[in-house]
C-alpha cells in the first residue's frame, strides 16, 4: 500500500505540471489591474503606459527561449514582451493565459511588457 501512495505521490505532481494549469511565471497575475480586452491597447490612448491584464490564447511563441509571445481574444492579438521583465515561458500553443503588464508602443506596434502570466 506504500508503494502505492508513493507512487501516486510522484506520478500526479507530474501530470499537473504536464498540464501546465495554473502555472504561473513572472511575478504573476496582477490581480489589481483593470483587465481589458486588446483592442482597447489599441483604441485607448489613456490605457498608454498603464498597467493593465489580458486573456487569450497564445497564437505565436518565441521558438528558441520562450521570450515573448501573441495573444489573441476575441478583439484582436497583441505581442506580449517577456524578456524585459527577465522571465520566459515553455512552449505553449493554444493555451489559455492571463497577462498582466504594462501598456507600451515600439515603433509602429502596440504591445503589452509582461510583469506576469498565469496558464488557465
């Protein structure tokens, strides 16, 4: 019966990190800051440098580190900037994730520089 209870006690932490559900990386979600949808980066000057927090499924990766990633919801995609923030992410297409970040601009492009991401 040990053996058993040690076997599940090794075999059940793996498949929840398998599954990567409610992994999180960063410094998490900011639970305080206001989440809006992405076209509202894009169409809401006064959200421009604020912190805010997103929902959608990842549609594109950084292939070779993990350190930044599109989001995509059901307004638009935005890139999401990990590596400012030092923290990078495992290959996740077509997950779930909350993002919480700032609001930034580089050259032409909106996107969000991530202080956290939570897998769903």
């Amino acid at each position: 019966m040990k053996i058993l209870l040690l076997g599940y006690a090794l075999v059940v932490p793996f498949f929840l990190v398998a599954c990567n559900g409610g992994a999180q990386y960063g410094a998490g979600v900011d639970t305080g800051t206001p989440k809006v949808q992405v076209k509202d980066i894009f169409m809401r000057s006064d959200l421009m440098g604020k912190k805010v927090t997103l929902e959608g499924r990842v549609v594109s990766q950084c292939a070779s580190n993990g350190c930044w990633f599109y989001l995509q919801d059901e307004t638009g995609q935005v890139y999401v900037d990990l590596s400012r923030n030092g923290f990078e992410l495992p290959s996740l297409p077509n997950k779930t994730v909350i993002a919480s970040g700032t609001v930034a601009r580089s050259q032409q492009a909106f996107l969000l520089i991530a202080t956290g991401v939570e897998v769903k």
